[in-house]
C-alpha cells in the first residue's frame, strides 16, 4: 500500500481496514457494473476479490516476492532493498492482513447488498 503506517501488529491492523474498505468499494463497483451487464454474483464477487487485492495489497505482495526470488548476496544490495519498504519486519503479517481485509470486505459487501433477498 506504501502509506506511512505504524510499524508491527498496529500497521498491519491498519493495513487490513484499508484493505477492508478497498475491497468494500471494489464490490461496489463491480456490482453496480455487473447489474447493468447481467453477469452472475459470482463474477462480480471474483473480480472485486482481484482487484481489491492487486490494489490492497499488491506493493507489499511485489516486495514479498522480491525478496524471495531475487538473491540479495550483497549485504549493500540488501540494504538497498530494505530501505525501500516499510516495516520490512512485519511484511509478511502486513500482506497476510491485507488479503484478509480485501476478501473480507468483498464478502461484507455482498452480504449487505443481498440482505434482504433471503
């Protein structure tokens, strides 16, 4: 997400609401679009999922698989690299909260959407 968040478990709550949100709004929009095109709930539940992702959490998802392709044998080179995240320490629990808070937001909306149609 790139947002100047706290570091540790306070980030990664903050970065999962985000999250919570972005995906509260992609489920908005791709229900608004998909009512006017006919799609299934289906469609429109998977491509808010994909999307509340790629833009949640998709900074921190690149950082976290850098790191694990990329051989940083240089300790210069890995100084490079983790001057350029935030919180590099709680990455992983940060993206792990950001695809939690982005499907969980994608389901909420879809549950309030059709509350009234059980």
């Amino acid at each position: 997400m790139n947002l100047p968040l706290h570091p540790g478990w306070p980030g990664a709550l903050e970065a999962g609401l985000i999250a919570l949100l972005v995906g509260a709004l992609a489920y908005a929009l791709f229900h608004v679009i998909g009512a006017r095109n006919r799609w299934t709930p289906g469609h429109a539940i998977g491509w808010a999922c994909l999307v509340a992702v790629a833009i949640a959490a998709g900074t921190d998802v690149w950082h976290l698989f850098y790191m694990g392709v990329v051989k940083l044998e240089s300790p210069v080179y890995a100084r490079i690299v983790l001057s350029k995240i935030h919180d590099p320490d709680g990455l992983g629990f940060r993206v792990v909260m950001e695809l939690i808070g982005a499907i969980t937001g994608v389901a909420l909306a879809w549950m309030f959407a059709h509350r009234d149609k059980a």
